[in-house]
C-alpha cells in the first residue's frame, strides 16, 4: 500500500487548497463597511458637504454678506438666485455655502475635544478606581443631571455669544457622556489577565494605559462619539437659533432659520432651506455612525 503522505498528487492537491486570509481590525472593519452602501452613499454625502463648506469661496456665486434690498425675498431659481434671496437680499446657495463651515465646525470640534477630555478622564477613573473614581464620576453627575440641551443654553448664555463661548458650552455638554463610555470600558479592561500580565512583567502604568487599555477603549468611544455630532450640529443651530452663537451677518444655518422664520408667509420654501441642509446634515451623520457602530462590533 502506497503511503499517502508521500504522494505526489496529493500533496498537490494539499497545495491547491484555499488558505485563510488574516485580517487586522481596522481591515475587517473596512471588509465590513464596504458592503453597507446605505452607509457609504451618506459617507459620501458627508464629505460633499465638507467639500462645499471648504471649498465655498470658489462655489459660491456671491458675496453671502451683500445685501440689496431690491432683491429680498426672491423665490428659488429667480434669475441667478439658484435657492432665492433672504430678508436683506442675500443669495441663499452662498450663504449656505459658507453657513456650513460653521455649521460643520461646530458640529465636530466640540465632539473632538469633548473626546480628548472626557476619554481622558474616563480612562483615569476606569483604571484607577477608588477616590479617584468617585471624585471623577460624580463630578460628571453633576453634569448629568441636567438635560443637555438646557445645559448648553445656561454655560452659552453665561459665556455670552460668539463661536469660541459656543463652542467651549458646547464641549463641555459632552464630556460626561464620553467620560462614561471610557470609564465604564476602562473598568472592564482592567480587571482582565492581559493587563495583570503586563503588570506582573514591570510595565509602567504609562505604557499598561497606552498600549493595553487606550487600544481596548477607543473603539466604543469613537463610535459613541460618532453618533454626537449629528447631536452637536443641532445643538449648536439651536444655539444661534435663540442668538447665542455667531453674531450677523455672519453666514450660519441655525441664524439663517431665526432671521428667515419672520418671513415664513412670504416664501416658506426659502425659509426652510436652512432647515434642510441642517436635517439632511444630520441624518447623514446618524446613518454613518449606525454603519460604524455595527462595522466595529466585534462581536457581529
């Protein structure tokens, strides 16, 4: 009988066989994702409209500060108004050009360094427990005891307006939350044999919190953080909306949709493009974070 071990044929056939392709986590997250379309066409839809925040001094057929009277409140498509005029005969497409720089800032810079912050504190806590815990967490109840909205409105109107108070009010709305997700995951981390391994080998607390517990807990504080910015974009048009964000004639959506709801009888379909942008704006953000979120569950 002919060993089969030493075959030739089978060996090749052995050879043939299709081998396993190994992955990173970044990689199957993307392998993921690529097949979410729903997912990517807002994904596109997003980066459209940095583009044409970014890009508006190009895109913008006028100067979204010049009025003329003789021009106000035009219909969308009047001569070169593409989307109409506003109460002071501004072009609506250039001032929603140029409103979503701001609009888009204030919708990701406080998110960003509400991260920063409160996935630094939470991280702290999470790992330390203890005092440090306690005073860390309940320092964050205080926050979390009032709504966010109501919270934003009283730090704003302390602060007083302008972009920099806005976004400071802003920030700070949204480090408690980010400060739960990244203890709670920072909890859970520190307690498994990996991160005693590391402290059993000499590791410095520095390096356990750099290359163990921050590669664990990213994760679900980027997700979380991903579904805040639709949150924050309506926030901080809220907060231009009650006049405590930028200041006219200054182009922004929120302040955009106070000026233009005066003349909601006249032409209610040009006061509701602001509006829009601003709806459309955020449900392409929401979608995007729903994609994330399942993209990088490991567990799906």
């Amino acid at each position: 009988m002919t060993d089969a071990t030493s075959d030739p044929i089978t060996l090749n056939q052995e050879a043939d066989l299709p081998q396993a392709v190994v992955r990173g986590y970044w990689a199957s997250v993307w392998n993921r994702l690529k097949y979410d379309y729903v997912t990517l066409f807002c994904l596109v839809l997003i980066v459209l409209i940095v583009l044409s925040a970014v890009f508006a001094p190009w895109l913008a057929p006028f100067d979204p500060e010049k009025s003329s009277m003789a021009n106000r409140l035009k219909p969308v498509g009047y001569k070169e108004y593409l989307l109409g005029t506003d109460e002071q005969g501004r072009d609506i497409l250039s001032r929603i050009l140029y409103g979503g720089r701001t609009s888009l800032a204030m919708g990701i810079l406080p998110v960003a360094f509400g991260t920063l912050i409160g996935g630094l504190f939470g991280i702290i806590a999470g790992y330390y427990g203890g005092r440090v815990n306690m005073i860390i967490m309940r320092t964050m109840d205080v926050f979390f005891a009032f709504p966010s909205v109501l919270l934003a409105v009283a730090i704003s109107g302390s602060l007083g307006g302008g972009l920099q108070n806005q976004l400071a009010s802003l920030t700070i709305v949204f480090i408690p939350p980010l400060c739960r997700v990244a203890e709670t995951a920072a909890s859970q981390v520190r307690t498994m044999d990996f991160v005693d391994a590391a402290r059993a080998s000499g590791a410095s607390t520095f390096s356990i919190l750099k290359d163990h517990v921050l590669i664990t807990v990213i994760s679900p504080v980027l997700v979380y953080a991903s579904t805040l910015v639709s949150a924050s974009i309506l926030l901080a048009s809220g907060l231009s909306f009650l006049g405590l964000g930028v200041s006219p004639p200054t182009p922004d959506w929120g302040l955009m949709l106070s000026t233009l709801r005066q003349s909601i009888w006249v032409q209610p379909l040009v006061c509701a493009i602001p509006g829009i942008a601003i709806l459309i704006t955020s449900i392409a953000f929401n979608i995007v974070s729903d994609g994330l979120r399942v993209a990088m569950d490991v567990k799906s």
